[in-house]
C-alpha cells in the first residue's frame, strides 16, 4: 500500500540522503509526475530522476511502468477507502449526516481539483484498455463509492434511494467533464446543496 508523503517533503531530502524508503520514494514522484503530466506523459527515466534513484532500481520495485501506475492508483484508492472508515466512525447510525459529511468532503476535494484535476479521472481516460490493472482498480472503487451510497440513501429512508445516488454520481462526473464551463467547485458547492436538500425534505416527510 502506497504510504501518502507529500511531494514538498520529498523534494526537502534532496539537499541530503533521503530517509524515505526507495519504493515509497518512487511512488512520490511518480505520483506527482503523473498529475502534472499525465501517466502516459511521463517516461521512468524522469520518475528515477525525480526519485533520486535510477531506472534499474525502479525496475527491482516495479515490473513495468504499468505496474507502477496500477500501484500508485492502489494508494489513492486505499486512501479514499480510509475516508470511508472515517466517515462511518464518526456518523454511526447516522446515514443522513454521513452524506452531508461525504458531499462537504467531496466538495472541498472538486475545489481543490479545479486547477489540475482529478488524478483518477485523468487517469482513467488515459488508460483505455479495460484490463489495465490501474484502470479496473478505478472502476472497482467506482462501484464501491456508488453501492455505498445507494446504501447510505436507502439506511436514511429516501423514497428513491438509488435515483438520489445516481443524481450525485451524474453531478461529480459532471464536475470533471464540464469543469472548465461551470467550474468544479461550483459543481461541488451545488452537490452540498442538493444533499441538504435531500435530507431536509426527508426529514420533513418522516415528520409528517
């Protein structure tokens, strides 16, 4: 699993010996490569350049560049599913503040996409074969990310649980196809609103 150490502190080791494990060092600067450039602009020359390694030693690590994206979307995805273990620690029993927490999160994750985007999405459409490793890995996450809340939908009472989860799943994909004519922190400040909303005439109608 792809332990997250930011960038910033991987370029802080270059004016001495870094202390951070080669493998998670490669993962780092690959990381960050891949979000500014694109996984397919991007050669292993650079990524061992910017790891302070070589191309041999990235090579004992990571069979092959694609194994090294499928590993890098692995730790992204892992990091999301920690979110999800958050989330439901902090609303047990509370599915309706579990989705207002979830869409306010996810907001402030589509502000802060708005400049560079999103590493997943822009990686998923730079990897068309389905059987890629890095691409299933998305999609599978996808699936997960929706069924839960289709779950969370149906636990608060929604009368239509899977038509509010697939209303918000249309307005995040929204976000990233028609950022650059609405703006994705806008996109994300409107997915709040809907979500309170939603929970508010629920709410209502059970008390009525």
């Amino acid at each position: 699993m792809q332990t997250h150490i930011h960038e910033n502190e991987l370029k802080t080791k270059k004016k001495g010996r870094s202390t951070i494990p080669v493998r998670q060092r490669i993962l780092v600067a690959a990381g960050d490569l891949f979000h500014r450039q694109g996984v397919r602009g991007v050669g292993v020359e650079a990524i061992a350049e910017a790891a302070q390694t070589n191309k041999m030693t990235l090579y004992r690590y990571f069979e092959s560049k694609d194994d090294l994206i499928a590993e890098w979307v692995r730790g992204i995805v892992a990091h999301k599913e920690e979110e999800w273990k958050d989330l439901n620690a902090k609303h047990r029993g509370d599915p309706e503040g579990q989705l207002q927490d979830w869409s306010r999160r996810t907001a402030a994750k589509l502000a802060a996409m708005e400049e560079r985007g999103s590493a997943l999405v822009n990686a998923f459409a730079e990897l068309p074969d389905p059987n890629h490793p890095a691409r299933r890995a998305i999609q599978e996450y996808r699936l997960r990310e929706h069924k839960r809340v289709v779950r969370l939908c149906k636990a608060a009472g929604f009368q239509d649980p899977a038509f509010s989860a697939n209303l918000f799943s249309m307005m995040l994909e929204g976000a990233h196809s028609c950022g650059q004519c609405v703006g994705m922190r806008q996109i994300g400040e409107h997915l709040v609103q809907v979500v309170d909303r939603m929970v508010e005439n629920n709410r209502q109608r059970r008390a009525g």
